[in-house]
C-alpha cells in the first residue's frame, strides 16, 4: 500500500501498479483491438465496450428499472432513464 507504481508507459507519464494495467493501458497507443464480435466482425479494444455490443445482437437489457417496466442495455443509460421518474 505504498503507492508505489513501478511499471512506467514508455509513451506517455503515466505509471501502473502492475504489469497488467500497463498492458492494458498500452492498448490507447497501439490501437490492438484484441476482441472481435464473431457475429459482424467489429473489433473492440476494450472487453466492457464488446460486452455492451453483444447485446446489440442478443437484446439482453440487464439493467431494469425498479420503478417501471423498461430495462437498459447499460447502467448509464438507466441512471439517465431514473430522472425522468423525479
């Protein structure tokens, strides 16, 4: 817990705990996108952003709203869609 961040970006000041984050991290530079949508072929550089297109295709809506019927595709949009009940 010293905060100590010994693996450094060699292309930018940014610094990680560990060797992981700094290799996801390196994805912003080298532009890899490592996940492909097997259904329509996009590429993603970031699982989270796969995930949320797999449910264009599937129409998995996994965030309900409590106080009503409707349910979004990502937590966001249902914060914003929780506005509209106050």
């Amino acid at each position: 817990h010293t905060g100590e961040r010994p693996y450094p970006c060699p292309q930018c000041p940014k610094a990680f705990k560990r060797s992981s984050l700094l290799q996801t991290h390196q994805r912003v530079h080298t532009g890899l996108r490592a996940f492909q949508c097997s259904q329509c072929g996009l590429t993603f550089k970031w699982a989270s952003h796969y995930q949320y297109h797999q449910r264009q295709h599937t129409g998995e809506r996994p965030y309900p709203c409590p106080l009503c019927p409707k349910a979004f595709k990502n937590s966001s949009s249902l914060r914003r869609h929780r506005h509209t009940h106050t």
